[in-house]
C-alpha cells in the first residue's frame, strides 16, 4: 500500500508541475501578444511621423520589460 501511495503522490507531483507549465506557458504566450500589439501601435507612430510618441512607447516598454520576472527562472 505505501508503494501505492508513493506512485499517487507522484502522479500528483507530475499534474501539478504540469499545470504550472501550462499556466507558465500561457502567461509567456499573452505576454508574446502584448509585446506584439506594441510594436504594431509604435509602427503606426513611426508611420504618422510621431517618432518623439513612438521613442516613449519604447521607453515605457523597456521599462515595463525590465520589471517582468523572466519566464525562464523557475520558481522554487
């Protein structure tokens, strides 16, 4: 019975870690789009000529990029 109870135990260690890379993976994908609609609107600035907005939008960006937590580290 108590190796049964170890193979639960890891079946639950495995589902856990697996939603947690899902969810990672999620975030990390959302956070792909984001960045993508950014560089489409700071496109369309440079386009209409608003090089001073667009250099903004880039700074906030960088600044926002900065304060992110990198997906790759994992957290223990």
């Amino acid at each position: 019975m108590a190796s049964a109870m170890n193979a639960d135990e890891r079946l639950h260690a495995l589902e856990t870690e697996n939603a947690q890379l899902v969810a990672e993976l999620e975030e990390a994908e959302a956070y792909e789009q984001h960045l993508r609609q950014l560089i489409m609107e700071v496109k369309g600035e440079l386009a209409a000529g608003n090089h001073e907005k667009a250099l903004s939008m880039l700074n906030a960006a960088l600044s926002e990029i900065d304060s992110q937590t990198d997906v790759v580290v994992q957290h223990h």
